[in-house]
C-alpha cells in the first residue's frame, strides 16, 4: 500500500511515535492516492480495517436506507457522468439531500465498524 512505510519505520529515531507514524502515512495516502468512490470503495476501506462490510451495509439499512450499496453506487454514477464526462446531470433537491444522508450515515457506520472501543 505504502511502499515506503517499512523502511521509514525501521528508519525511525528514538523517540518517534510509531503509530503516528503509520497514522499520517496511511491518511496521506487515502486523502491522495485512493478514489473512495462507490461502494465498492467503501467495502475496500472497511476490508483493510480487517472489518466487516456486511455490518456497514446493516446498519445503514437499519437506519432508513433501502439498498445503500446500490444506491452509493448510482450516485458515484451520476458524479462520475458530471465531473469525468462533463454531461448536464438533473438531479433535484431532495433526492440530493437524502444522497447527503446517505453518505453521513455510511461515514457513521464505518467509524463504528473500524474504530476500536475505548
């Protein structure tokens, strides 16, 4: 993933957070390596967490969402039509704010999968 993390780590002087370390490397490289797009995005990133996507797509469906996976995926389609192909997508108010719904729900619901209990 990192290819370089194996060595900065070997190469860390005393005193260096490791795990800070691994943290900055890992966020630098999502933020801008990785397109997060789609629901197949969404179960990678939950995948290398070591959890489990079928929780993610549960608890979002518990929280009101019909299909989510399938409906993330629509929407990464029609972003993928304006920004990539430049076409004129109609897309109205309160489809969009229930894609925006969608979206923090399945933020909420990978951060409660991947994050460790306190």
């Amino acid at each position: 993933m990192v290819p370089t993390l194996p060595m900065e780590l070997a190469l860390a002087g005393p005193g260096v957070d490791r795990i800070e370390l691994v943290r900055v490397a890992l966020t630098d490289f999502f933020h801008n390596n990785v397109s997060n797009h789609g629901a197949k995005a969404v179960a990678m990133v939950v995948d290398r967490a070591d959890g489990s996507i079928n929780a993610v797509w549960e608890a979002t469906a518990a929280a009101g969402h019909a299909n989510p996976a399938s409906t993330l995926d629509t929407w990464t389609d029609k972003r993928h039509r304006i920004v990539h192909r430049g076409e004129g997508v109609v897309i109205n108010r309160n489809p969009a704010r229930g894609c925006v719904a969608l979206v923090k729900t399945i933020g909420a619901a990978v951060d409660a999968e991947i994050t460790p209990p306190v």
